[in-house]
C-alpha cells in the first residue's frame, strides 16, 4: 500500500516538471566518459624501437587493457602509420602494418605526407582499403571536391549514447615532402579553415557531442609545462596558428609530424573546458590518453596523459603477426636493389676488427647519401652531412656480380634513424668535429665521423683538448667556413639528440625532417644511382700530411690539391685503412735510394780516371 503510494506521489511530481518545463533530461541525469587512445608516426615499427619500450605486440596488449577499463573507447591516429619505415615493414609495402592497424581496432585516422610516399593511387586503391579504417583529409583537394577518391573529411563514431566527430587535415608542406607525380591534381589547403569548417558541419547537422582534430602538423616544442606550451602555441609557427586558429566546435587536438611529445591545455572562450594539444613522440613508443566528461550534448571536462607503452603484455595475435613477417622480409630481403663496383667498407684496425677511431669510405659514402636526400630547399637545403661510427653496422662488400640487396642495405644501417636537418654555427661545427675525442671514461677514446663530400678539415692529434681541429682549416667546397656563419647539416636523429657524446649535435636550431630515415634514403639513392662507386679520397688530415688543405684552396705540398671530394689526391682503400702517408714515404724512400746509386757511380767514375 504504501509502496504504490510513493509510486503514485513520484508520478504526480515528474507530471508536475513536465507541465512546468523543467523536466530532467536523461543527457543532464548523467555524464558520459569517452576514452580516447592516440598515436601518430608509427611508421611501421612493428619490432620494438628500444628494448622494452613499444612494439606492435606490446601496443596492442596496452590498448587491449585500456579498453577493458573502460568500453567507451576510440583509437585514433594523426597520421604517417606508414612509410618511412624498418626494413621488415618497408619490404612489404606496409601491409603488415597495416593489418596491425586493422587488428587494435583503429578507428580513424588522418593521412600523414608518408602516406602518399607512394602516391595517391596506391593510397587509394590499396592502403585504404587494406587498412579498413577511414582515412581523413578536409584539408586536400581535388579542384574544388574536398577529400576525394576513397579519403574523408571527418567520420562520426558512436560510443554509448554519445556521438564524436573525428576531423582529419595533413601539413601544407605536403607537396614538396613527396613525389610531385604522385600527388598531381592535388591541393593543399589551410588545415585550420578547412577543420574549422568541417567541425562546424559536425556539430550543426550531424549533432555530434565531441569533435577531435586529427592533424598531421606539429610543434617543435616538447614538453608538459608553461613554457613549453607557450611555445607549442606560438602563432608565428605553422602548428602554432592551428592551435590558436582552431575554432570552440573542437574540443581536443591530437598531433604528429615533428616526433616530439607534448601535453598542453588551453583557455578557449565558449568552449567550456581547457583544450588539450597532444603528440606522443613517434614510432609507437606511447599513446596519448585523452577522458572527455561529456553531459547535456557537449564537454564538461578533459583530462589528458601520455602514457609510456612499457611494461603491458604483448598481444599474442599480433606477436603472430610480427614474427610472421619478419620471416617473410628475410625472404624479400634478398631482393636486389641495386649495384656497386667496388667493396665499400668500415675502417679496420691492424687484427682486421672494425676500428672506429679512423676514417672509413663506408662512413663518408652513408654521409653522401644522406646530403644528396637532403640538400634541396625543400628537403632540409642541407650543405653538409655527418654521420657516427656506430650507425655502421655492416660492410657492403661486392658480390661477383655487383649486386645490392634490401637485407645488405639493412644491414647496413639497421637502426631506421630519422634525417634532421638543422643550422649550426661554425664554432658548433668545430666543436662538434672536437668532440670526436671523447670524454675519460667512454668505451672509445676516439670516434671518427663520416662527413660529406665537399667538407674537408686538418687537425694536430697532439693538440691541446678542445683546439685539436685548425679553426682556418676547416673547409666547405675549398672554402674556409667562417666559425661565426651559420650552415645546414644532417644528422641522424641519434646524433641530433647528443648521442656518442656529440653534445655540439645536440644543439642547433631551425629543425627539419622530412620524415625519411637512413635506410630508407640508402635504398632510394641505389636503386637511383647505381652502379654506385664510392669516392675515397680523404676528408681528414693530420697536420703536415701530403696532401693537407690549406687556406686559399691549395695543399701542402703544392700540388694546389685541398684534398676535397672529387680531387684526385691522398685516398682511403676500399679496406678503411689509410695508407696515403705510407705510400709518400716510400716514394721518398725510393728517390734518395736512387740519388744515392748516381752518387756512387759518380765517384767510382772519378776514382777510375784518377
């Protein structure tokens, strides 16, 4: 009895709100919360980029936990899943990636510049497809259709009783980052207009409570705290004006593009709650983790982390997936991807063991390389390249017939460092050249860096800590490089970071990658440019060594020879082993032996007439 009446009073009251207008809705009776994992430049590491840390396996485990905490979740990526990838990737055209991608359950993505590494055809008609998930692109056009072929602007992903729209947009750089026959047709349009315009679609005729910005353009500046995030946000950068531009329709912004990590929230009117702008870094070593409390149709607060992928167990599906392929690039690998005329090998000490402390043609030969993929203005406008020791992993040494394989270039450069293209100063560039000495202590007193063709430099090995390199004898292309100018290097991302003790390539400024690593480029440049034949004339020299550039572009011995690349002077062996200054010696030896004979039978003609 007493029961239908507090049944019949509930009635009477809810009949009440109704009449008055003030009836609760079920959107204002509970809030919602929305899981969103990110990632952006995996770039095809299926395999662990360090030990521990990453790895598809391992990635796939972590989401799979994640989503178990919390069955309101979506997977998304800000793009460059593809391209610029390891060898057991890369010589499968990312289809195993891909079919990674498809195995977490990716729900959407952007499109990267790597992406269209091999056009858009192929994007089109083979990596959406495989990929199975929506591929997202306000930002590109085909005459005035936005997002053409199989591409969308945005997709619209239902979690719960909850709607969250997804917008995609690539960097306006994307043109000069590809082949221009791949993407002919197409264009790139301001990213911030385009999401603007689409996220205000979204929320006026698709209802969405949410809308995320996919956008494959990022900042430079890593980090979490007030300064960092100012500069994350500074309007005068490409991603900075994205940031600021960004309309209150788009509540969080996952980045990528410049493989650094960083979580900011912003102050942004009528949007109600701080905005976050996240990246993770690159090569799947992290996700972005983003809660949105969401009630009444709309945000009420955002919370965000970037979380390590450490320490999850690895998905045994997925382990599957990457042992498999693995055993299917060892099979590609023998494919032949160009040729060489010649062994092109590390130094060697005198017992035949790689001997890092001494200039090698391999090491000059990989710096080549690399400034030959980066030296175009639009590629970084590199004048000079450098490159460690310990990046050298393996020989390339000539078969019978001449030829290069994908596993010997692998080998070679297993690493998949990325190309960074900075300015340093000539006092860095000396400094740097200095640090080729390393500290007390290190496993190595001495590692020699390849350099570039074109650069040249002497040095007194006895010299005092810090001033063994001549400052006025440090050459680029027969000129004496001012050590208050400033000059465009690559660098691998190892060596950019400081690594080997390489402080000096720590610093620089003015950033730039396009996204390529070391194998990828060393392919590209064989199955450009062969039959391949390593130069090996020298680019070091010891003070008083034949040979030695000297200010004014001539040598010390007169030969007018600076020893820079392309001279026909001094060279290093295809062994590594320098041998110049022994050759000299015995032509010298040779010449007094000679003087000496004539200087004999001079006398004994005397002796006889006497």
């Amino acid at each position: 009895m007493r029961s239908k009446l507090v049944r019949t009073v509930v009635a009477t009251v809810a009949t009440t709100l109704v009449v008055l207008g003030v009836a609760p809705s079920p959107a204002q009776a509970a809030a919602t919360e929305v899981q969103i994992l990110g990632f952006n430049d995996f770039h095809g590491r299926l395999e662990a980029p360090s030990a521990g840390v990453g790895g598809a396996a391992q990635m796939a485990g972590m989401i799979k936990q994640l989503k178990a905490a919390n069955d309101k979740t979506v997977v998304l990526s800000a793009g460059d899943n593809i391209g610029a990838s390891p060898f057991i990737s890369l010589v499968q055209k990312d289809e195993p990636t891909l079919d990674f991608l498809k195995m977490i359950g990716l729900d959407a993505s952007s499109i990267g510049n790597h992406e269209l590494d091999r056009g858009f055809d192929d994007l089109n008609d083979r990596v959406i497809p495989r990929g199975g998930f929506p591929y997202l692109a306000a930002n590109v056009y085909r005459g005035s259709e936005p997002a053409p072929g199989r591409l969308e602007e945005s997709t619209v992903l239902t979690v719960g009783d909850v709607r969250i729209g997804v917008v995609g947009a690539v960097t306006v750089e994307t043109p000069s980052l590809v082949s221009p026959a791949g993407i002919r047709g197409l264009q790139f349009k301001d990213p911030t207009t385009e999401a603007n315009r689409v996220a205000a679609k979204l929320k006026a005729d698709d209802k969405v409570d949410a809308v995320v910005l996919l956008v494959h353009e990022g900042s430079e500046t890593s980090g979490t705290d007030t300064t960092a995030c100012t500069g994350v946000a500074n309007p005068a950068t490409p991603f900075g004006k994205i940031v600021t531009g960004a309309s209150a329709n788009i509540n969080v912004i996952i980045s990528a593009h410049t493989h650094v990590s960083y979580k900011c929230a912003y102050d942004v009117p009528n949007l109600g709650h701080k905005r976050l702008v996240m990246q993770t870094g690159r090569y799947g070593d992290a996700l972005d983790q983003v809660k949105l409390t969401i009630a009444g149709g709309k945000v009420t607060a955002a919370e965000g982390a970037v979380l390590p992928i450490k320490g999850y167990p690895e998905d045994p599906a997925v382990a599957k997936l990457v042992a498999d392929a693995k055993a299917e690039a060892d099979i590609q690998g023998k494919v032949k991807i160009g040729e060489i005329t010649a062994d092109i090998k590390r130094a060697v000490a005198a017992d035949g063991a790689e001997d890092r402390g001494n200039e090698s043609v391999l090491g000059n030969f990989i710096a080549d390389v690399q400034l030959e993929a980066t030296k175009a203005n639009n590629r970084g406008g590199a004048q000079i390249a450098f490159m460690n020791p310990g990046g050298l992993r393996a020989d390339l040494v000539k078969r019978p017939d001449g030829s290069v394989t994908f596993a010997d270039a692998a080998a070679v450069q297993p690493f998949a460092n990325d190309l960074i293209t900075r300015s340093y100063t000539g006092k860095q560039i000396k400094a740097a050249l200095e640090q080729q000495w390393q500290p007390a202590g290190a496993s190595r007193p001495f590692l020699h860096l390849g350099v570039s063709k074109g650069f040249s430099y002497v040095y007194d090995p006895n010299g005092p800590a810090g001033n063994r390199v001549i400052a006025d004898r440090i050459f680029l292309d027969g000129k004496v490089i001012d050590l208050n100018g400033t000059y465009r290097v690559t660098v691998n991302s190892f060596l950019a970071s400081g690594g080997d003790n390489f402080t000096a390539l720590g610093d620089g400024s003015d950033s730039f990658a396009t996204g390529d690593n070391d194998l990828t480029v060393l392919v590209d440049y064989f199955q450009a440019k062969s039959p391949v034949t390593a130069d090996t004339v020298e680019r070091a020299y010891t003070v008083g060594q034949p040979g030695a550039p000297v200010a004014g572009g001539g040598s010390n011995d007169g030969t007018g020879n600076g020893g820079g690349a392309g001279d026909d002077g001094p060279g290093l062996p295809i062994t590594g082993a320098n041998t110049a200054t022994i050759v000299v010696a015995g032509v010298i030896l040779l010449i007094v032996g000679i003087v000496a004979i004539l200087s004999a039978r001079r006398r004994r003609i005397r002796l006889t007439v006497e």
